[in-house]
C-alpha cells in the first residue's frame, strides 16, 4: 500500500469517527429519552430493570396488581359521571402515584372517549375514583386500565387518621348529605376527598356525588355537604297498584311488549336503572336474577317462566306489592367514603 492511499483511509476513518462522535453528541444531549423507573431497562444505578437503587424496591415486583371490583356510570342531566371501585390487596405496600385510563365503549364497540388521569391508593385499600362531566353519549361499556404504580411501603407512605361523624342524609331539594370530618393527625392534610353514595331501598346504587376540602389543619374538625341531582329523592309512600298478568314465557333474546312491562315492574320494585324497550337482554336478566333472590323464587336464573310468571301475577293488592321509584333513596343506606391526602 502506497503512503498516498494510506494517508486517504487514515483521513477517512477519522471523518467518519467525527461524524460519528457529532451524531452521538446529539443523541445523548437532544434525542436520548430521560432514564425513568419504567422505561423497561436497567440503567441509573438500578438493581434489577427498573427497581432498586433510585427506583422502588424489587420487593414490589411480587406485588398484587391493583384490582378493578367495579365500574359504574351515572346520567346527570346531560352530563355522566364515572365511578370505579378499586381495590389493593396489599397489606404492606400503597402506592403515592399511579395512572389510571378509562376507555369508554358505544354499543357497536367504538371507543368513543378516553380519560387518563393520576392518583394514590394507601396499603390494603378500597378507594373510589371519581370523574364528573363527561359528556353523555351512547356509552355501553368502560373499562379501566392502570400505569406507572409508584408502590412505596406502609412506613414511607401511611395513611392518615382521619374519621366523620354526625353524618346525615337531608330531605331537601337537592337531597343533600352532609356531616363533621375530623382530622386526627398532628399535621395538616393538603386535601381530603369525600365520596358518598346513595341506595334505594333494595341497595341499588342510584347516586353519586363528591365534595372536597382543603387545607384541614391539625385535630381541625370542619363541616361539609355533598349535593346531590334533583332527579333523586328520599323514598316516600308506595304509590297506587298496577296489576300485571303475563302470560309468555321470557328469556334472552325475546322481543316483546311483555319484556317491556317485565322491564317496568323490575323498574318498580328497583331492580332495572335503564330505559324501558321491549329486548330482553343480559341487563334484564340480571334485574329479574336479584329479584328473584329476594323472593325466595328458585332456581335463580333469570329465566322468566311459569313459576316466576304466576308469583307476579298474584300480586294484586297494595300490601303484597312494595312499589317505590327507582330513584327514591333510603337515607339509613347512605354510605360516606373519606380519603385524605398529606
């Protein structure tokens, strides 16, 4: 090899390598993402991929995963709100930050809304997540996914000690809930989240509302109130009777008038919360399985034949007919959730 050629790769490989070391610069100053606890790879002094060092214990890895127990919908005026029951079966470890995602269903299966937001849940809790004012819209499914669990142990994250009392559900309109929260902490809580629901008089949850408070002092005792929609009211009288005399059987699929005054005396007794129609699907079975169990009427399937047929047939005076609005509440049903956060 000529001094010549040689002279030429020498000044090439060096062209290439400060090409090279300018392409690097730029990633690792501009385009390299930031290292996080959940970017999937062992980097920042990390023990194992994304625990240990400055991320959360590995100890985390074995962990229940936060737990869905149930998701409800509410109409309010032209507005819906959301609320899911979750639940963290670890004793010894919550979590100070997480993500939550609601993905929301029409009934030809089309997502038609997506609500990503973050909050806490403490060790071994069952807590609410509560979202308002979403616009109401042909909505048959949602569900809830979470993300990013910070999970921290019960000695780096406690809860708080707090508790109500003189809580009271007031006949008013709106029907409104009100009572005293009591701080019974040395330190002052930054937030607390009050979530009440109301029930009818067969625990059907017919109601939802929130209110919160700021800045709750140390042993502070303060009052609050939840308003509720004027649509709900507290129950009343038993209106006059309307007698039924069914004559087909019914069960999923059916399409029929009998399906809708089956659909309006579940309606009565308050077990069916959704628009009459004349199907008989998976939200009336249901219904017609509740009430069966609380009749005593066996097998409990949801199947609407002969036997459950003649025990609504014969309800024919006041007494032997309990009706009441779906939307009337029983105050001693009330049930207040707190959280508060530090």
């Amino acid at each position: 090899m000529n001094s010549r050629l040689a002279k030429q790769i020498l000044y090439g490989a060096g062209y290439l390598a400060f090409i090279f070391l300018i392409i690097a610069g730029v990633y690792f100053i501009l385009l390299k993402p930031e290292a996080t606890c959940f970017d999937g790879r062992k980097n920042q002094g990390e023990i194992e991929v994304d625990c240990g060092g400055p991320c959360a214990t590995c100890e985390t890895r074995t962990l229940n995963p936060l737990e869905v127990s149930s998701v409800r919908d509410f109409s309010v005026g032209n507005k819906t709100v959301i609320t899911a029951e979750i639940k963290n079966s670890n004793p010894n470890y919550g979590a100070d930050n997480f993500y939550y995602t609601f993905n929301i269903y029409n009934s030809i299966g089309e997502k038609i809304y997506t609500l990503t937001d973050n909050s806490f849940i403490y060790a071994g809790e069952i807590k609410y997540i509560f979202e308002a004012n979403i616009i109401q819209k042909d909505i048959k499914k949602i569900e809830l996914s979470f993300s990013e669990i910070n999970w921290k142990s019960r000695d780096e994250f406690p809860k708080p000690e707090i508790q109500t009392r003189e809580v009271k559900t007031e006949s008013t309109k709106p029907i409104n809930v009100s009572g005293l929260v009591i701080n019974n902490n040395a330190f002052e809580l930054s937030k607390v989240s009050i979530i009440s629901f109301l029930f009818n008089e067969n625990g059907i949850r017919i109601g939802v509302s929130k209110t919160e408070l700021n800045n709750l002092k140390a042993f502070e005792e303060r009052f609050f109130r939840i308003i509720f929609p004027d649509y709900i009211s507290l129950i009343t009288e038993a209106p006059a009777l309307t007698i039924y005399n069914f004559t087909s059987n019914l069960t999923i699929g059916f399409k029929s008038e009998d399906v809708r005054l089956l659909q309006q005396f579940l309606k009565e007794q308050g077990f069916f919360d959704r628009e009459l129609t004349n199907y008989f699907g998976s939200i009336t079975k249901n219904a017609l399985i509740q009430y069966q169990k609380k009749e005593g009427i066996l097998p409990t399937s949801g199947y609407f034949g002969p036997k459950t047929r003649n025990y609504i047939n014969s309800l024919t005076t006041p007494a032997a007919l309990p009706k009441f609005n779906i939307n009337e509440a029983d105050p001693s049903l009330t049930k207040v959730y707190v959280e508060p956060k530090r």
